[in-house]
C-alpha cells in the first residue's frame, strides 16, 4: 500500500512537473485583438474546455458562505446571482441585453430562456461564435455576432441592458471599453459587469513575489493588463454617462472553489481522456500551473473578482458627450 502511494505521489509531481516545462515554453501573450481571438478559436476548436467548463467559461457561484456545489451547476448559479444582484430580475419581456465577451453563449441562453429577454451576444473569436450558434435552439432569442468590444459596431442607446463576464482582462484600454459599455446603453439602462481584477496597486504596490505571479496571470491567457475594482469604477464614471455612482462588490470568496474544482474535473471525469488522448491530456496539463496561480492570486488578495453596476444618465448620450467635449474646451 506504501509503495502504490509512493508511486502515486512521484506520478503526480512528474506529471506537474511536465505541465510546468509546458507551461513556461508555450506562453500565450497578448499581441493585439488578434491573438485574444486565436486563443479562444483554439480552445473552442479542440473542445477540451468546453468539455470541462461546460458552455459557461467563467467563474461558478458557491454561495456565501460557499459550500460544495457541482462545479456545473455553480456556474448556472453565477448567472442567477449576477441576474439578482444587477437588478435585472423584474425587467419586462423582450428586454434587449448585450452580452459582452459572450464566450459560446452560456449567459446569453439563458438570460434569454429563462427570463425572456432578447440577447445579442458578442466575441473577438469567430469559432465561438459558430459553436454559440450550433448550440442555440431557433426558439432561444439569442444571436451572435463577431464584434470588437473597443469598438462596437452597434449605434448608440441601442441596448436595456449591456452584461458583461471576465472580458475585461482581455482589454488593452480599459477606458475605452468603458467608453463602449456605457455609449451602447440606452439613457436610464443597467450595465452589469462581472470581471477579474487586480488589487489597487496605488493603495498597496504589489511586492516582490506577486510581481512575477501577476505577470505570469497575463502572459498566459493574453491579458494585457488587469484593472482594479476601484480604477474600474473611475473609468466608468469618468465617461460622464453614469448616474449618479458605479455599484461594485467583491465576490472573490462567493468564486474562489471554482480554481480548485476546474482542475478536480480532470480528476473525476477521465473520459476525458479517452475523448481527446494523449494530445488533450497534455493540453489540459498545460493549463494547471496557470489555475494554479490563479488560485494564488484570488487567495491572497493580489486578485479580486470584481462586480459592477452602473444606471446610464437619462440625458442622451449624444448630448452628454458634446457637454462633455465643450467642457474640456473651455478648461483648456
């Protein structure tokens, strides 16, 4: 019985050890738009995460306090939870959503099944774009779109409501893309946004070991950069479309099981194995030091999982901005 833990246990460390090498010579650094888009072409290609993952690739909902849930389940909860806590729960029939960075359409079926509203969801990957077509019934009023969140191709006021899950890593202008969320919104509409941040390094300056981490965090998964939950929230209301204050909150510890449970699917479900071989295995290895980290950071407090709510002004947007441009012009 010894021996077989002995085995079992210098198994594992060969094992991490390899998904260590291949972690540290394949990084994934963003580039540009370019190579976010490649990234998640090939995650959605081979399969593998949305085999793990199922169709929602973000963050589960444990609760608060967390207690054990199906790893599944717990990010079906998420969008219940982000649904309750934005205030979108009493929102009429046929309410119009934009679904920012929609993956392959999770949040945006059942924001459209279960509460009637008719979603649009968009992403950098065509691949995910195509699979969130596959797996959308004609019944579910939801459609995708290719579509660049740092310069949405729709006009402004066009949504109730824009929803937004852990894409703004993946934004090398965070102000910008605040710009966008809030322009798209219709005057008195409900952006929600939920995301990964870093700790506000201008309070606390990250140190000598969460320097190295942070920077591993975005050269793996082509992340230019990480915001702040509060340098967020400025960005938001620095766009002069914001009523009154951005709403935040911090759910790091309601998310954190689901580092930890991302890698135990690989342990309880060895079809997985058997569906994507030796090729598979060894991608799905790769990613465990990178979940690792990630785990780090959110435990520590260099991370924070990040919640944000923000009303549009009532006054129109094209209004607001020209206020805003003559504003500049007279203090300059």
């Amino acid at each position: 019985m010894m021996n077989l833990f002995l085995v079992t246990i210098v198994l594992l460390l060969v094992l991490l050890l390899i998904g260590v090498v291949l972690y540290v010579r394949a990084p994934r650094k963003y580039q540009s738009a370019d190579s976010v888009a490649d990234s998640y072409d090939d995650w959605t290609n081979d399969g593998i995460l949305e085999f793990y993952w199922g169709e929602h690739i973000h963050m589960g909902h444990y609760g608060s306090p967390p207690r054990k849930k199906d790893f599944l389940q717990a990010k079906s909860d998420f969008v219940h939870e982000m649904v309750r806590w934005g205030g979108l729960g009493k929102l009429p029939f046929g309410t119009t959503v934009l679904d920012v960075g929609c993956g392959i359409g999770g949040s945006s079926r059942m924001l459209a099944r279960e509460y009637g509203f008719a979603v649009t969801g968009v992403t950098l990957s065509p691949q995910q774009v195509r699979r969130a077509q596959e797996l959308t019934a004609p019944e579910v009023n939801a459609r995708f779109q290719v579509d660049d969140a740092l310069a949405l191709s729709f006009p402004d006021a066009s949504f109730d409501v824009v929803w937004s899950v852990e894409a703004g890593p993946h934004m090398p202008d965070k102000a910008q893309f605040a710009r966008e969320l809030m322009r798209v919104l219709k005057p008195g509409g409900i952006l929600v946004v939920a995301d990964w941040n870093q700790r506000d390094d201008r309070q606390v300056p990250l140190n000598w070991w969460e320097k190295p981490v942070m920077r591993q965090l975005l050269d793996q998964w082509a992340h230019p950069a990480f915001s702040s939950i509060e340098e967020f929230s400025e960005l938001l209301e620095a766009t002069g479309l914001v009523a009154g204050n951005v709403t935040t909150a911090d759910w790091t510890v309601e998310t954190l099981p689901s580092w930890l449970d991302s890698i135990w699917q690989g342990v309880i479900r060895p079809a997985g194995l058997v569906r994507f071989g030796m090729s598979g295995f060894m991608k799905s290895l790769r990613e465990v030091p990178t979940i690792l980290l990630m785990r780090l950071a959110f435990g520590t407090g260099l991370c924070r999982f990040g919640m944000f709510r923000a009303v549009h002004a009532t006054v129109p947007t094209s209004a607001r901005l020209s206020a805003q441009t003559d504003d500049r012009l007279v203090r300059s």
